[in-house]
C-alpha cells in the first residue's frame, strides 16, 4: 500500500506540521492574551473616565442643590421679618 518513500514522505509532513503547531501556538496565545490585556486597559480607562465624569456631575448637583437651598432659606428668612408683626403697639 505504502511503498518506503511514500512512508518517509508522509513522515517528513506529519513531522513539519507537528514542529510548526508549537510557534503557531505559542503566536495565538500571545495575540490572544495581549487582546486581553489591551482590552482590559480600554474598559478600565472608560470605567475611570466615567467615575470621574459621574462624580463631577454629582458635585455639581450637590452644590447647585445647597445654593438654591440657601437662597430659598435666605428668601424666606427675609419674608419672615417682613411679615412679622411688630411688637409695638399700633393705635389701630
């Protein structure tokens, strides 16, 4: 079936192929495994860009909150003497 030089032909094939899928190998493994690393850094850096985004949002929103809380305090301190009857007696 197998005459000798087909044999060590066959041989000299199954032999490269299996001394080729090391280098293969080893090439998907470090492509893969810097994919990985490089799309671990993109989703940290937007994860880190959004925290920051939504903290500033946040303290914006804090600090208008407090203004306009302290300005309606002020406001209605400020009626509050107004309206506030006096102590002195009124002819009336």
């Amino acid at each position: 079936m197998f005459n000798p030089s087909r044999k060590i032909a066959l041989s000299l094939i199954v032999g490269c192929i299996a001394w080729s899928c090391a280098p293969i190998k080893e090439t998907g493994r470090t492509i893969g495994h810097t994919t990985r690393d490089v799309t671990k850094e993109i989703g940290h850096g937007a994860r880190d860009v959004t925290r920051e985004i939504g903290h500033g949002t946040r303290d914006v929103v804090k600090d208008i909150g407090e203004g306009t809380r302290d300005a309606v305090k002020a406001g209605s301190e400020e009626v509050k003497k107004v309206v506030k009857p006096s102590s002195e007696q009124s002819e009336y």
